[in-house]
RNA sequence: GCCCCCUUCGUCUAGUGGCCUAGGACUCCGGGUUCUCAGUCCGGCAACAGGGGUUCGACUCCCCUAGGGGGUACCA
C-alpha cells in the first residue's frame, strides 16, 4: 500500500512550489491506488494555526487535490499537526537515548561554534569532539554542577557511508563522517523537525517520502534516526526545486518586486490587478501575487489549466503530449520521469494552458465561470435574472475566445452599463468620430436606418449596413468604426453585428444619439468620457 | 571552507552510443484571413556550458574546469 504526504507549515498562503510538489505526491499515491496524506507541520510557537491553514486547505480544494487523512477529515493515525504529537517525539528522543543512538551534549553554543571555525580555518569538514557529551549520570551530574545546560544530540556514525537510493537521483551515497551531532532536542526540551518528520512518517506508515531537493542532504540524520529506531525505511524522491523566471534560483513569495520587472511576469500580475480593481476584489499584498495560488482562483483561472502546467514543470510523458486530464494524469505519472534540474516558472506558458483550456471550454460552462466576476462588480444580480442570465451568455458566446480568465469577463463591462454611464475612450472618439469629416453625418443617417431593420440579428444588420455602404459610396471602415465607438466606447470589442443584436435596438440608439449630441459644437461638457 | 546535487533553443522539454543536418511546446519575429481586437492558418529565428579522454562513431559513457543550487542552525 502507497502512502505519501504533504507536510505544510500554517503559513496563511499556498505557494506554487508547493502545490507542484503536493501534486506529485498526490498523483503518485492515486496511481498506486493508495492514501494522500496532509500533515501539518506547525510548531508550538505558532498562533491562529486554523486561520494560517485555511487559505492552504482552500487552495488544495479549489484545484482537486483532496487529502485521504488530514485537517478536517482525520484518519486512523490521527492527530495529524504535528504539535500534537510532541509526546511521541519525546518517547523517540528517550528511545534513541537508551539506545545509545544519542546523547546529551553539554556543550555551549559558542563553544561548539569555535569548533567549527577551527574546522573551517583548517579547511575539513566539522566533526564534533563531543568533550561535553555525557552518558553516564556521573558526567551528567559533572556538567550540571557547572551550571551547564544540555541538548540531545544524535550520535553519527563516523566510518563508512550512508547509501540510499532515491527514485528520481537514482544510488546517492553520503560519508557518515561529513554529517555532524546534529540536535534533536534543545535545551528547553523541544524536539527539532527532522526528528519530528521521521517519527511522524514512520506513524503515519508512509512509505514514499517525495519532497523538494533541499532534503537531500538531510537523508542521512533522518536514515540514522529511523534505523536506529527499527523504522522501515521510505523509499525516497528528491524533486527540483521551481525556479524563479528567468534564473535558477528557488521561486520566492518575497520577490515579487523583481519578478515584476519581468515583462511576461508583470503582464500576468498587471491583468490579474485589473480584474481585481474591477470586481472591487478585497486584495491584500500577501496573497495576490502570482506565486502564491490565491491569486489564480482570485482571477479566475482554472483550477486544471494551473494544474496540467504545474504538472509539466519538471515532468514530461514523452516529446509531444501536453494536455493531460486529472485521470490521465494519474495513469501517466511515475517519479522516474521527473526531471533533476531546476524547472523555471514560466507565466508565459502558464497563460497559454489557461488559454488553451478556455477555448475548449462550452458557453454555459463558461458563462458560469464570469458570473461571480460581474456580480462582484455590480453589473449583474445574484443570482442573476433571465433576462441577465441571457445577456450574459450571449457576451460570452460573442467574446469567443477573448475571454481567456474568467475576470476578463470585466474587459466588456460596457454592456451591462445603463446607456447614459458608458465610458469614452477619448482617444478613440477622437479618431473614429471627431476627425473623419463625415463620420458623425453617416452615424446619423445609420441610426436612422436601424430604426427599422426588422429582426434587430446580425444577418439583417449586416445586411442594412452593406446597402448603406453601396447607397452611400463609401467604405465599410468609414461606418463601422465609428459606429464600434459610438455603441461601445472603444475602439476595439468583439464583430460588429453581433455587439448590435446583443445591445438591442433601444440601447444602440440611445447611445449614438448620446454620443452624437456630445459631438455636437458647444455641446461637450465632456460628461462621460474618460482617458 | 567542507559535503552533496544540477547543467540540451530565452523558457518547459524529447533524447539511455549510430534513427540528430538535435524533435515538440511556449515566447518572439514575418506573412495570410478579418470591420477593430482576440483567435486562427502558414513560415522563420533559436540549444547539446567549456576542455580532455573512451569509441569506427558521442547530446548520450569517464575525468577535469566553470557556472548554478542545496546542506553544513538549539530553522523548516
């Protein structure tokens, strides 16, 4: 049976790098048919361990990676935070300490440190003398009388090497002599996390520990710590790290102002900031930032494009397939296939998946999708009428694929704006409607005209209007521009006759007539318009 | 300092000694389509970190160098 684990620390986001890893571990465990299980790694010290999870909870929910055991459904080998299971930390330092697989170091810290130093200054690696260790109650009694303080220490093996084989690094050996005594409990008692991690894993019954590279190194104390407790061994899975844009540094929540240097990254942050001033999103500096997942649901991307590029980040099939669903993932999934170099974060790429899976998405899917959006907004109620329900899909349908998240939905807000609060894009009222000498004549005389264009469709639209431009002598570009701007606002929007059909022939009307009493010499107070 | 890991187009990657004049995807750059934009179609630029071996033959195996990363905490 497969067991695997994610092991997040309450930290109130969900990092990207961390999703990539909960993902493969999740997969692995639902190729295998076996268990997922989340563990939380908080501390003592830690405060409002609740309200620091949840955002991290929520984010593993919104993108489909349930937990078998975990918060909120617990499991047999409950309790699954790790502050909760101090007294088998405890019994596990007593353990290794009867064994002789530890012991109690008096040492002071400074006193350690200037071993150190004289290892360093001396160019070897550091080996601890132990002069301060004590293993009888003698020596104990000695150092205590001093006035000293102790720490558990593990005693390290210093001849020969540790040798493990992990799935995606293949044989990796280490020399027992390069690793130190390291502590695993401080002088106040508290256990240290790889002693913590190694108990909890063995209690758990996990079997494949899958984890960022940076464990690698530490393989070693935890292999010491379970062998010496008569642990079976996991079978061990080092992945890379994801890396920054751009560099192969590990990606990082705090360097958002760097990355924002970065043209394909400040373009996925600057439209994700768009919608959030749209949809009057409570946003905070913590979490809307593009490494941390909040930031996608909070926009409106999809849980399974983020996901399928996640998983190609570090992870390949073969040399062409890219789309993959959830089930196809699970059947394709093996840890020999991921990659050890760094995998870069690319925002880029990133779009064209969501892109891509916003294309094949069906209407009524997506107008589900942009409902929330408009309604945060203010442009639709909740929950929407018929009649709004219907002006909605119909913007979506025409909105093709223009709509590549779904809070883009906000980019043709001007239609579900009463006509008399439609904002003008100066700059192309200039252009379209100011400048061209006939152009508010031939707006004038078309108004005219779709007062009696019956149906109000695009076919018959699109049939008046190349009759006007015949009668007329004209080009279709001197009509339609102008005609775009005067219903819309803006120079650009989605095909023509289409945009007409969904305003209808009222709102078509009273917004060129509107516009055209602007254009009107004395008339502009400017009243509505913007930029 | 010491130990360990990593290194193919800008990015994600295929490649396990001849199938490689190194393939795909994203980006970017041309061009077609079109009422604008998005899209779409066609085309293009672009890589085996460097140096030594081994071999009839190296992207693939070995060594060295360089660069990047991690560990070396009474952090996780």
């Amino acid at each position: 049976m497969v067991r695997t684990r994610f092991a997040p620390s309450p930290t109130g986001y969900l990092h990207i790098g961390g999703v990539r890893t909960a993902l493969f571990n999740w997969l692995f465990a639902r190729r295998h048919g076996g268990q997922f299980i989340l563990r939380i790694d908080d501390t003592d010290q830690q405060r409002n361990v609740a309200e620091a999870l949840q955002p991290i909870l929520d984010g593993f929910r919104w993108l489909g990676i349930d937990w078998d055991e975990g918060p909120d459904v617990g499991g047999p080998y409950a309790p699954y935070f790790q502050s909760q299971r101090v007294e088998r930390h405890q019994a596990a330092v007593q353990a290794l300490l009867d064994g002789g697989y530890a012991y109690r170091d008096f040492a002071r810290p400074d006193e350690v440190q200037a071993e150190r130093e004289a290892a360093e200054r001396e160019k070897r690696s550091f080996v601890y003398s132990r002069r301060w260790m004590a293993e009888t109650a003698r020596q104990q009694a000695a150092f205590e009388a001093e006035g000293r303080q102790s720490v558990v220490r593990l005693k390290m093996p210093r001849d020969g090497q540790c040798q493990f084989h992990d799935a995606i690094r293949g044989d990796v050996a280490f020399d027992w002599a390069a690793e130190q005594d390291h502590v695993i409990q401080r002088s106040d008692g508290t256990c240290l996390y790889h002693l913590a991690s190694a108990v909890d894993d063995y209690d758990f019954r996990i079997t494949h520990v899958i984890r960022a590279v940076e464990h690698l190194s530490n393989t070693p104390r935890q292999i010491f710590i379970a062998r010496s407790l008569s642990y079976p061994l996991p079978e061990y899975a080092h992945l890379p790290y994801v890396a920054e844009p751009g560099s192969s540094s590990k990606l990082s929540k705090r360097k958002l102002k760097q990355y924002l240097k970065q043209r394909d990254f400040k373009a996925l942050f600057d439209q994700g900031a768009r919608i959030a001033a749209a949809a009057r999103l409570p946003v905070t500096d913590e979490t809307f930032n593009p490494v941390v997942v909040d930031f996608y649901r909070e926009t409106g991307y999809l849980p399974d494009a983020l996901i399928n590029y996640l998983l190609l980040l570090g992870w390949s099939l073969d040399d062409s397939t890219e789309s993959f669903t959830r089930s196809e993932m699970i059947d394709a999934f093996t840890l020999e296939r991921v990659n050890r170099a760094p995998a870069s974060f690319d925002p880029a790429k990133l779009a064209a998946f969501q892109e891509r899976y916003a294309r094949q998405m069906p209407i009524e899917q997506k107008t589900a999708m942009v409902l929330p959006f408009l309604h945060a907004a203010g442009l639709v109620r909740e929950p929407p009428t018929e009649r709004e329900l219907a002006q909605v899909s119909a913007v979506v349908r025409a909105a093709g694929d223009r709509i590549k998240i779904a809070g883009d939905i906000l980019d043709f807000a001007d239609f579900f704006l009463p006509d008399d609060r439609l904002p003008w894009d100066r700059a192309a009222v200039e252009k379209r409607l100011v400048k061209p000498p006939r152009a508010a004549e031939l707006l004038r005389q078309f108004a005219n005209r779709l007062q009696a264009v019956e149906p109000f469709d695009s076919a018959s639209l699109e049939g008046l209007l190349q009759r006007f431009v015949e009668s007329e002598g004209i080009q279709l570009g001197d009509i339609i521009h102008a005609l775009r701007v005067a219903v819309t606002g803006k120079a650009v929007g989605f095909g023509m006759f289409e945009t007409l059909e969904i305003l209808g022939r009222e709102r078509c009307a009273a917004r060129i007539a509107r516009v055209l009493s602007q254009l009107e010499p004395g008339a502009g107070d400017g009243h509505g318009a913007v930029d």
